[in-house]
C-alpha cells in the first residue's frame, strides 16, 4: 500500500514515483510514524545490520539514531533514493556509521551470515513474490540471526463517516499497486509468508493508529499528510488505468477529508514482525 | 456487532437472543477479552458505580474483581439476565458488594448524580438512537465523575486468506443488526458520539485482537469462540431475514473457520471510551 517508504527493491513499477513531493511526503511520514514504528528496535554496539529498501532514508535516520554504534548498510536499487539518504542521515543523525549500496534484494553483494539482523520496511508490499525476497534474504542473515519486517494493510482502514466513495479510493490505489506487482493488504500475511520462508519464533503485532480530534497532530500528521496524501499521489495514475472516474475520485478524497475534520474518526493498523533464521537444517 | 455482552437496554430486538448457549457464549468470551477491556479500569473503595445493561455479569465479574470496596449496581432490562448476572458474581467473586435493579436506560430509578462512575459495555451497538442514550445517562452521573464506554466494530474485522463469503457473512450479520435498531459499526463513532451528548474530556483508544497461530489460545478463545460464535448464532435470523443464502452464509461461515486454521490471521478492534460529564454550564 506504500504508506511509507516507497523502496524499488526490484524492477518491477513503483506506483508512488520518485517526485521531490514524494520525497517531502516519505520523510514527514516518518517523523509521525516513528515512535509506532520504531519502539522496541534497537540494535547492539557492534552488530552488522542490513536495511534492504532503504529508500530516501526515512526509516534509515531511526534506525541510526536508536542503534549508536551498531554498524549499518543501507541498500536499494535506486541511486538517487541513496543519494537522498545519505543526506539524509548525515543531516540528522550526524556521525551515524552507515554504508550505502545499490543492490537488488535477490543479488546482494554481501557474503553468507554477513548481518546480524535484518531491516525491512514498506518493501514487501511493492513485490510480486514477498515469500521469495524473504527465502533469499537468508543468505544474508547468519543463523539465530533476526529479521523484522513492517508492512501496512489498505483493509485495515477504517473511519466515520462512513463512505462508499472514500472506500473506492482506498480499493482503486490497492488494484494499482496489485497491477504493478504489489500487495496493498500484505500486513495480514506477515506471519504465513515468514513461516513459509522457513522463519522461527515469529512475532507479528499489530501497530494502530487512530485518531479523532482530540489528537490533532495525528489527525494533520497521519490522517492527512500521511495516509490521504498516499491516494492524492496516486490520482493520475488511477485515472490513466481506469480504475476511476476523476468525479469519483474526487468524492472520494473529499469524503477522506471529512474523516479528518470535526467529528471525523480513523484507523489503520501496521503491522510489525520479528522472526529468528534458524541453523541450516541437518538434511539441507 | 454484539461481540460480547448482550444486553437488551430498551425494548428494541435484541439480535442474539438469550438462550442458554448464548449465555454460557457471552461467558467464555468475557474471560478470553477481559484482561484487554478491562485493563485500566478501576474504581475506588467507596466509588458509586452504576453498571448500565449489565446482561448476564459478564463484565459485572470483573468490575467487582478489579474495584473491591467500590459500591456497584447493576442495571439491566431483563429479569432472566439479572438472575444470571447475580449467580454468576455470587460465583465467582464471593462477597462482592453488586446491587441488582431491573430498569430501563431511559428511566433509571436513581436520583441526580447518583454515581461516580458508569460503566457501559456492548449496550450503544443496540439502540437506535444512542446519543440520546449518552445524553440521558448524564442525569445519574455526578457532575466529574466519568463515563466509560466499550464497543466493538465489524468494520474492523479482517483476516487471511481473504474471502468475499466471509465478508458478506459480517455484513450480513451487521445488516441484521442494523435492521433491529442497533449499529455493528458504533466503535468508530465513540468519540463525536460523547462530544455531541456533552462530554469533556474524552479519550478514545482502540483495543485491538490480532491472532495467528504463534496465538493458539487466542485464535480458539477469540477468533473460533468468540467471532465466529457470534456468526454462527445468527444463521437462522439472517436466513430468515433474507440477508444470504444458506448456501453462501454457510461458504463464509467456512471461509472465517479457514482464517483460524494453519496460515489464518484475524484481526478486530474494540473501542474504549473515558470521558467525563462536565458541570452544567451556567446558561442551562
């Protein structure tokens, strides 16, 4: 669903596009989601720890700044993404220990039991075969070794009023990023995908955010910037594919709106796992 | 959604009935959801608190339990429901201080602020016009003293492997609801529902139920027990009714029993209200 980074891990479409806007929006995201997202990850002095689909380097800032001393990579197939990351992280976290590359998950340049753990986020949901990336990224990660993965849920959105039209919107971005590959809705599917991958000690939970207006800064930060601006983005792009009208569309955003004002309510719910690699079985 | 309690607060039809199978249903979930509903609420020794459409005590237990000394009633429009309600606190927490009336929401016999504290839970879904409801509990309320409020909403529910059967069974049943006065979808309305029936202070979060096979206890306890229970119970009224097939009802029916199986995730969300009832304002 690309409520986040945007991250090209492979060369298939990325429905958000890589416009300076999309940028702006990616790192306001990030500051709003953080916390959620965040909490409860943070990595030794001294590990080696992988970020695959570091993107802009949204998530890469948390990262460095919750982990001091922990040796981080940051890869993705775009460069300019690198780039931008790497400014990123040198404006914010100054000092951080971060390596850039550009890489393709299926073909790192990194040795067998290269990292300690492993960081993936907003990346999944833009793959044709998530199980796949998660099989190969194995390789990487040395035994007893963890992965965490986040992903987000289009069907988890729910809000008041109700509207059939904002519904429509939220469905038309999740069949664009169906036809380019992706999976809007893959949050739920994080606990089958990492134990088809051969994943041990899998812990999924679920990170809600709702808000109403007593939260304000969640509303603006979440609400609005965040989660209505994902669809804004993506308008021309549903129109072109005929997945909507332009006056359905447009109903639709501003029913979105409405679910941000006064007597508005809204939810999603992101989803966040970690899970073990277990040693190479006996017969493997 | 009446995913708990079922508590006829007026003369409205209540969608569960009050079998025998019901009432040992609301029980067993009571247990399994309890520790998430309950967590944080806790009256003083001494506190009155008023317990609204308290049906068979399935939360009735646990407020005893978790406020030892507080002064509770417990108030529900059935007679039946109160005689279980009253056996099963006698049960289960011996020597707690619960006095039990029959009365209706909209015509309670206390006099003004009676109490301290109220406690609402799975009472909003079924009435048909619940502001008017929150607006008239005021009355008993002392001006200070706190509401707490607990829904559920349908809207909420979703799960792995995806399925349109499955769906239509949770709109069927919400639309069954729907046609008795009630809301399956309240949870998301809490917040501008107390803010237009005059609360200050309100604070809503969503309490969450996410289950895949790393949860046994919860996948049997909330998702098969307790979900799909309610779903199952419903089948006749829904056929009855003209919402589904049997055919279809009983396809989705089996389509949610696949979202507790090997690679299933279910998820829901539960609201949980605290506000307060200001002063009367010096113009009223």
């Amino acid at each position: 669903m690309s409520m986040g980074e945007g991250r090209g891990m492979t060369a298939i479409g990325y429905v958000h596009g890589y416009s300076d806007r999309e940028a702006r929006r990616l790192g306001d995201q990030a500051e709003v989601l953080a916390e959620l997202l965040h909490t409860g990850t943070a990595y030794p002095p001294g590990s080696r720890v992988l970020e695959v689909g570091c993107g802009v380097g949204a998530q890469t800032v948390h990262l460095a700044a919750n982990s001091p001393g922990a040796r981080l990579v940051a890869v993705d197939v775009s460069e300019s993404s690198l780039a931008q990351g790497r400014a990123r992280v040198a404006a914010q976290v100054p000092g951080a220990d971060v390596a850039w590359h550009r890489a393709d998950l299926f073909d790192l340049p990194f040795p067998d039991a290269a990292f300690d753990h492993l960081f993936v986020c907003f990346v999944l949901e833009h793959l044709p075969d998530p199980r796949k990336a998660l099989t190969a990224l194995r390789r990487v990660l040395r035994p007893g070794g963890t992965l965490t993965v986040i992903e987000g849920d289009h069907g988890s959105a729910f809000f008041h009023p109700y509207s059939a039209h904002a519904r429509a919107v939220i469905d038309g971005q999740a069949r664009l990023q169906s036809a380019a590959g992706g999976n809007a809705l893959i949050g739920r599917e994080l606990q089958p995908l990492l134990n088809q991958a051969g994943y041990h000690d899998i812990v999924v939970r679920p990170l809600t955010v709702y808000t109403d207006r007593t939260r304000p800064a969640l509303v603006n930060g979440f609400t609005r910037d965040t989660f209505i601006a994902v669809f804004e983005s993506v308008r021309k792009d549903v129109l072109a594919a005929g997945l909507s009208t332009a006056a359905d569309w447009d109903r639709g955003i501003a029913d979105l709106h409405r679910t941000a004002a006064a007597d508005g309510t809204f939810h999603y719910t992101f989803f966040k796992a970690v899970a073990v690699n277990p040693p190479p079985s006996p017969r493997s």
